[in-house]
C-alpha cells in the first residue's frame, strides 16, 4: 500500500550582506528589494525539489 506525504519542510539560512546590519536599523534606508528575495527563494526551493526527485528516483 503506497503511503504519500504531502509535506515539505524547508530550513534555509539568508546569509546579510555586509552593509546590511545597519539597514536593520533604519529600515526605510536599505529595505530588501522583496521581488528578488522572493526569486532568490523560489529558485532554491526549486532546485531542492529537483535533487529530492533525482534522489527518490521519479525521473
């Protein structure tokens, strides 16, 4: 009997540029440009799903 799981879990770190501490400060000064990070995760997130498949087999 197959058994699926329909979960991911993903634990990533975003590593901080070096002149980005003082952006946390001042958040209107330096505010991360919210399309790119989005992008940014989205295509790690993608390449992770592409080696769990080469993993497991389903291609």
């Amino acid at each position: 009997m197959p058994v699926f799981i329909n979960e991911v879990v993903i634990r990533t770190s975003v590593p901080r540029a070096e002149g980005q501490a003082a952006a946390t400060a001042a958040p209107a000064a330096g505010a991360p440009d919210t399309e790119v990070l989005v992008a940014e995760v989205t295509r790690a997130l993608m390449d992770y799903l592409e080696r769990q498949l080469d993993r497991v087999g389903e291609r």
